[in-house]
C-alpha cells in the first residue's frame, strides 16, 4: 500500500470578494493594517475543542499574537462538544460580522464528512494556516510496548484501547490509517480534548493514545510518558524528540499530521478579510509566533486568504478518500 502523507486542515472562503466594500473611516488600528475597517469593540476567538489541548494552545497563541500586532482585546471562548460540530457550528450563526475568529483545523473539513452538520469549509473564511501538526503514538512507562510495531501486533491478536478525542480527530484518523495500513482494529474511548486524552492513558483507562508533541511534552521530558514512534514523515529536529523512530522506521507506512490555523465568519468583506490577513501576516514575523511553533513542535509552513483556501480544498479531497467518502 502506497504511503499515506497529508496535512489535513479546515476552513474556507464564501464569495467575499464579491461583496461591496464597506468604505469605514480609518483610525489608528486600521491605518497600522492599512485597511478601512477596524474591529468594533472586543473580538471573540472560539475554540472548538475544551482547555488544554492543542487546538486551545493554538487559540490562546493566535489571540495573543494578534491583540498585539492590532491593538484590539480579543477574548478566547471554549465551546466543546460534538467532536468540535458545536463549536463551529456556534462559528457557523456569526456570519458577516469579522469580530468573530475560530481557532481551526482538522475537524472543520472531517466533521461535514461523516456527520449531518450544517456547514463545510467553505462555509467559512480562511484567514491564515499557522503550519503542520504531527502526532506520537504514546504508552505509559511501564506499558509492555515499547515499539508502535508491537502496538499494531498486539491490536491483530487482542485487545488494544485507544483513547480518541472525538470522532472526526486527528487521534481518530491516525488510528484508522494505521488500521487500514496493517489490518488491524483497535478498541476506542473517546474524550472531548487532548487534555482528557492524556488523562485517560495515566488513569490506565486506555493503552495507548496519539497525541501532538506539545501536549505531552513535559510528560516525555519527565519520563511519566513512553513515546513509541512518530506518525510522520520524518524524525523531528527538535532535541527532546530528536530519537523517536518514525512509524515508518518501524515498518508502519504512515504519516499524517493536521495543519493549525485561524478563521473568520463566512460574508464578510473583502476589505475584513484583507484586515485579519495583513493582521496575520505581521503575526508570523513575530517572535510570539516563532515561540508558539518551537514550544507546540509544528512545522512552520504558513499560507494566508485564496492560498489558504486551495489548501482547504485539496486536503478535503485526501480526507474524503482516507475517509471512504
């Protein structure tokens, strides 16, 4: 079977270009964006996933870069539930009003393909992929498996449980590649975020879990964690993840990560749209950008608005076949 390698994300473009400018007055925030529209009052940056986990780290790290670079309070608001369909769909009522940002990724493009949810992509407005977000196959220390080899091994002859932060999760759709790669079926437990994830595999509710580096980071360091191998395309330069074999090494040929980024309501205008872009863009010359990539483990690979939206929509694609749909 040929190598499974996408970085799967979420979000996307509803004709607002083809909407009439709104020609505001410009004051001191918008003429640093070079923009006639500035945000009116507070913005609101919706997680759709609970405290703690990636997508919250990613959320948190987007509001505070942009609080700075434009001068505006932006407030982080978690709304859980549904594998992340209630977040977004919350996301979905805020249409045309640029106020409203959601922290974004995999989630928005699996959610439409295997649940009835009232949205896709392209519900939305893309605004910014922040970069690439690769997962690790993790055990507890004193767990009998010490390779992800003998992970899948154990899950074709018995029972292997696995923790999954949803149905439509990164977690998720590492395990079913790994299982449609190898033949194999593990037992599932899901939990509503990362955080919940981690919690689960040191209660010994769960054997193993597939997590983002920088969820369990301090726990690898402190050896309360046993990495197995990275489900990615290779090992991470990084110098407390620098000798965790790929699941390829192991003779497990896949790898898949999901992107990190950002977006706004779908029918906002043109002029909105290009004010969160130019927003974002500053964002990523920052070091408060550069520390959230290092301290989270991504790879840094941003794209901004119309590329965005090209990525949405070929990685839809991917997912939709990894998916069976």
């Amino acid at each position: 079977m040929s190598k499974v390698s996408k970085a799967v994300g979420v979000t996307g473009l509803f004709t607002a270009g083809m909407l009439a400018l709104t020609g505001c007055g410009a004051n001191a925030g918008s003429a640093a964006q070079g923009q006639g529209y500035t945000p009116k009052g507070d913005v609101t940056m919706t997680v759709p996933f609970g405290a703690g986990g990636g997508s919250d780290l990613s959320g948190r790290a987007i509001a505070a870069g942009l609080e700075d670079i434009t001068g505006v309070n932006i407030n982080t608001e978690n709304r859980e539930g549904g594998s992340g369909a209630v977040g977004y769909a919350s996301f979905l009522a805020q249409e045309g009003k640029p106020e409203h940002l959601l922290a974004t990724e995999t989630a928005m493009l699996a959610l439409p393909l295997t649940q009835d949810v009232p949205f896709t992509y392209e519900s939305f407005t893309p605004i910014m992929k922040l970069g690439d977000d690769y997962t690790i196959l993790t055990v507890k220390p004193d767990s009998p498996y010490n390779t992800c080899d003998e992970v899948v091994k154990a899950a074709g002859s018995g029972r292997v449980v696995a923790a999954v932060s949803g149905s439509t999760s990164l977690d998720e759709i590492v395990f079913t590649l790994i299982e449609q790669e190898e033949g194999v079926k593990f037992d599932r437990v899901p939990y509503e975020s990362g955080n919940e994830v981690v919690a689960g595999l040191l209660g010994g509710q769960v054997d193993v879990i597939s997590v983002n580096p920088g969820e369990v980071l301090g726990q690898l360091e402190a050896g309360t964690l046993k990495p197995l191998c990275a489900v990615a395309d290779k090992r991470y330069e990084f110098d407390a993840l620098k000798d965790i074999p790929t699941a390829t090494e192991q003779g497990i040929d896949v790898s898949f990560a999901q992107f990190r980024g950002f977006i706004a309501p779908g029918n906002i205008t043109a002029e909105q749209k290009q004010y969160w872009i130019d927003a974002a863009k500053k964002f990523a010359e920052t070091d408060g950008y550069k520390k959230y990539i290092e301290e989270n483990l991504l790879q840094a690979n941003a794209v901004y608005g119309d590329d965005f939206k090209t990525y949405l929509a070929g990685n839809s694609e991917d997912l939709a076949k990894v998916l069976g749909k």
